[in-house]
C-alpha cells in the first residue's frame, strides 16, 4: 500500500476562524486513535469530539475534498471507550478506512507526537508557544524553534528470481510477515541502510536496488 497524501489534500496550518462541527478529527490519546465502532470504522467528526468534552492540543491539518480536518491529542482524563467508539492502533485500520483518511490519521499522529515531546525547549528547558501561521514551537527565552521531525526509513523486497524474502518479528502475529525496513542511521543513504539492514536482519548480501515509490 503506497501511503501518499491524496492530491485533494490542501495542507494547512493557521486555524480557520469558523471550524465546521462536520469537520473530520483525527483524536488521538498516546498512541491510539479514537473511531466510531462500525463496520467498517469511520473517523468522528469536530462536533463530536465536543460534545464528548476531549480536552487537549487541537491542530488543524488542512482541507480534504474541502472538509476541514482537525488532529487533537487528548490530554488528561478522557473516557476509555466512549459510547459507539473504540480507541484502536492505526496499523489495524489498514485497508479498512479510506487511504486518503489512513495518511491523514499518519499526517496527524507525527503532528500531536511532535506536540507531545516539544513542550520544553532542547536548549534551555523553557515551556515553548506554538507559532500561529507556521508548524514550530518557539521558545520565548531563547528563540530556538523546533519543526516535527522526520526520521528516513527504508522498506526493501528483496527477491531471488520468483521468490520473495519475507521476515517475522518475535513480536508479529504468527501468521505475519513482511518484507524488511528499517531506519537509517546518521551520515547514511537510503542504499547504504539498505546493504546494512538486510545483513543484520537476515544475513544476506543484496544487490542490483531499484527504487520503487515512496
């Protein structure tokens, strides 16, 4: 499954001055995202997230087919399972929401995340302010700004003529696997991790890569 942002995906920053209670939002409590339990699961909406008093950090994200959408991070006490809803991992709701909502519900956990570990600032400890028209946090001692970070990693299908390479970890279901990935390291390419990770991981030397999508 390739995890792009849909093309009809407008990002956003600045909070819009009239939020829509049918505006998608993206709730998260650590590393849980609330969905109404149906079948299959849809994501709530704003209005929702009101009335069932989720208190927290609220993001906007942008526009999708010009729905506004919302990530929040709920902090303090909330109900473990609201009515009609279920807090669940968002690897399970592969293939079982729409991808444009999957990369959006990606899009917002690393937003509330980068929310969540920001709080102080990594030069002086100061309690950092979020900027208005921009994704940082600003530290109003020092001035130092911090931007979500990404981290580089790779997924690789490594084949010998028709066969594929798949691994298990100890901690996948039995009956899953999954080709290798892994994160590269400073001062490394995406080659280089590649070459390093395949050799750890299950002891084989590849060659020939050919990149695929990102």
């Amino acid at each position: 499954m390739q995890m792009n942002t849909p093309a009809a995906f407008e990002p956003g920053v600045a909070m819009p001055p009239h939020a829509s209670p049918e505006a998608l939002c993206f709730i998260w409590r650590e590393d849980r995202i609330l969905v109404r339990a149906t079948e299959p699961p849809t994501l709530p909406t704003l209005g929702e997230a009101n009335r069932l008093g989720l208190d927290g950090s609220r993001f906007f994200l942008g526009r999708l087919e010009g729905v506004d959408c919302f990530a929040l991070r709920v902090i303090g006490e909330a109900p473990d399972e609201p009515e009609s809803m279920q807090w669940r991992g968002l690897r399970s709701l592969f293939l079982q929401i729409p991808e444009a909502h999957l990369a959006l519900a990606g899009r917002a956990s690393q937003v509330v995340e980068w929310d969540r570990s920001h709080r102080y600032c990594g030069r002086c400890g100061t309690a950092t302010q979020t900027k208005e028209n921009e994704r940082a946090k600003e530290c109003p001692k020092c001035g130092y700004s911090s931007y979500p970070r990404l981290s580089p990693a790779m997924m690789v299908l490594v084949t010998r003529g028709r066969e594929l390479l798949l691994a298990r970890s100890n901690r996948f279901p039995n009956s899953m696997y999954s080709a290798l990935a892994g994160f590269v390291e400073a001062g490394e390419s995406i080659e280089d991790c590649i070459h390093r990770e395949v050799l750890e991981e299950v002891g084989v030397k590849v060659d020939n890569l050919r990149y695929f999508a990102s």
